[in-house]
C-alpha cells in the first residue's frame, strides 16, 4: 500500500512505457530500417518468402478470400469505426480523457506511419502470381501497425469495465488478432515479412509511447483509487 503512495512508484511504470518505446525504436526498427534502405540480406530474403507465400495461395480462391477477410480488419474505414462506436459507448463525464486516448492514439499511428512509408519509400513485393493488389509504399506495413495500436488502445480503454475472467481472454484475442492481419498481408503477396514486422515493432513502440504520455495527462485521482489491477500501464482516464 505504501508504495502505491509513493508518486515515484506510481510514475515508475509510465517512465518504463516511455523507455520500452525509445528501445524498440532505436534497436528493432531502426536496424529493420537500415537493412530495408541498404539492401542488405534480410530484404534479399524477404523476396524468396514473398514469392513462396504466393505461390501457396495462387489457385486458391477459397484461402484467397479468408485471407482477404482478416485483412478487412485492418483496414483504416473498419479501424475508425471502431473507434467511433466505442467512443460513442464510452464519452461521459468521467471517461472523455479515455476517449480522447483512443483517438490521438489511434489517429496518431496511422499518421507515424504515413510519414515513415514516404520517407523509407519502399516499393511493394512484385510476385509472379498477384492474387491482390495495394496502395502506397510497403515499409511498415500500414495493417500490422494500426491494427496493433488500435486494437490494443482500445484494450487498455476498455480494460476497467472488463470481468476478471475475461482480460486474459481479451488480450489473448487482441494478440491473435493482430498477428493474423499482418500474417494475411504475407500471403497476400502485398507486403515482405520485414514490413509487417516493422508494422508491428513501430506500432507497440507508438503504443507504449501514447499510453505513457496520456496517463501522465489524465487528472489526478484520489490515490486510493489508482489500482493497476483495474486501470493497466496507467491507461488514461478523466
């Protein structure tokens, strides 16, 4: 109980978000980064896994359309209105800052990667049997990343009205979730394997870095109230 008192204790897991982010950025995705930009062997292998993930699902109508379902659920009109219907469920005096957190987090990721994809400018995989197409660069992939920040903010957003029993269900499913979008995008062929990778580094570092900044922005409760049982990794809240 004392050390929940203590604002240094209380902080503590803040600051460790903070460093947690700084780490996945400076060591995983920026040697991601330099090999995509260099050439370097990883990017040579992720042309043979691209073209042998193509090659699987070329014929297979049937795979093709499962696999193009789960990409829907990455795909930023689904992600915003899921968004939106929970804010709509959630906006109330007492949970707006929560709101407001899923938002900027949301939102915030999908700009972060905008500006990544035009800076690295990297094309997308070209296959010898095309089963789908996309937009824009390929580096990170757009699916892996949104899909691991929104998902996961609105995990940590919703993590206070969840029965006991159904938070390690939840984040099981969320973790699930995600790796299946970005595993469809594979087999897609629209993007290398270091793209969803780096999608989904960059975005558990946006993460950690958002959740952070908002719970040192919510306002202060009584000190009593604050329970990491109930409101994880200081996740924000009005």
């Amino acid at each position: 109980m004392r050390a929940r008192l203590d604002p240094a204790e209380r902080y503590g897991l803040r600051l460790t978000l903070v460093g947690v982010a700084f780490v996945l950025v400076a060591i995983p995705f920026a040697t991601l980064t330099f090999q995509v930009l260099d050439g370097g062997g990883l990017t040579r292998a992720d042309g043979h896994v691209a073209d042998s993930l193509n090659r699987w699902v070329h014929g297979r109508a049937g795979a093709v359309g499962v696999l193009q379902a789960i990409s829907w659920l990455g795909r930023p009109p689904l992600l915003a209105a899921v968004v939106l219907f929970t804010v709509v469920l959630v906006w109330r005096p007492g949970h707006r800052r929560r709101c407001v957190y899923l938002v900027v987090t949301s939102l915030g990721g999908g700009i972060v990667d905008t500006l990544v994809k035009a800076a690295v400018d990297r094309p997308r995989p070209v296959v010898d049997h095309p089963v789908a197409t996309a937009l824009g660069k390929s580096f990170p992939s757009g699916h892996a990343m949104s899909s691991t920040v929104t998902y996961g903010a609105l995990l940590i957003a919703i993590w206070p009205w969840l029965p006991h029993r159904l938070r390690r269900v939840g984040s099981v499913a969320v973790v699930v979730l995600v790796l299946l979008v970005g595993t469809s995008r594979l087999f897609l062929g629209v993007h290398f394997v270091s793209d969803v990778v780096g999608g989904y580094v960059l975005g558990l570092a946006w993460l950690a870095a958002a959740t952070a900044v908002f719970a040192v922005w919510r306002q202060e409760e009584p000190v009593a109230a604050i329970d990491a049982d109930e409101d994880p990794a200081g996740a924000p809240s009005a």
